[in-house]
C-alpha cells in the first residue's frame, strides 16, 4: 500500500496525459449527470492506485524521455 502511495501520482500522470483532461473538460462543461461522471473519475483513480506498481514505471519513463526531449532541443537552440 505504501508503494501505491509513492507511485500512484506517476501513474496518474500517463492517465492526465492520455485522457485525463480532455475527460475532466467535458466533465465541467456537462450540466447534467456530472455526478455520474465524478464516480467514473473517482473509480478510475482508485484502479490506477490499486495498479499504480505495474503502470508508474511508464510515467516515469514518460518524465525521462520528456526532460531529455526539452534539454536536447535547448541544446540544439543554442548553438
């Protein structure tokens, strides 16, 4: 449970960037039923901490590969 803690918000992270806030947009544009919704949201983050072990390594990996990504192209820039 403790390792869930640590790395659910690395998981979370691969699920903000492949749906997660497009989700949550239309979720607050959404008059009716939005109660409905903030379930779905409230179930998909309890899976994502429940399996946050098996998918944070992806998120970390996303952070690396983005990081490296952004000091390569400032590199580049500055020559």
């Amino acid at each position: 449970m403790i390792v869930s803690f640590i790395l659910f918000p690395f998981a979370k992270l691969i699920f903000d960037v492949i749906i997660g806030f497009k989700l949550k947009e239309i979720i607050d544009k959404q008059t009716i039923g939005f109660y409905y919704a903030y379930q779905l949201m409230f179930i998909v983050h309890l899976l994502l901490f429940l399996f946050s072990p098996a998918i944070a390594p992806f998120g970390i990996l996303f952070l690396i590969g983005r990081a490296l990504y952004r000091w390569i192209k400032k590199r580049k820039d500055n020559k």
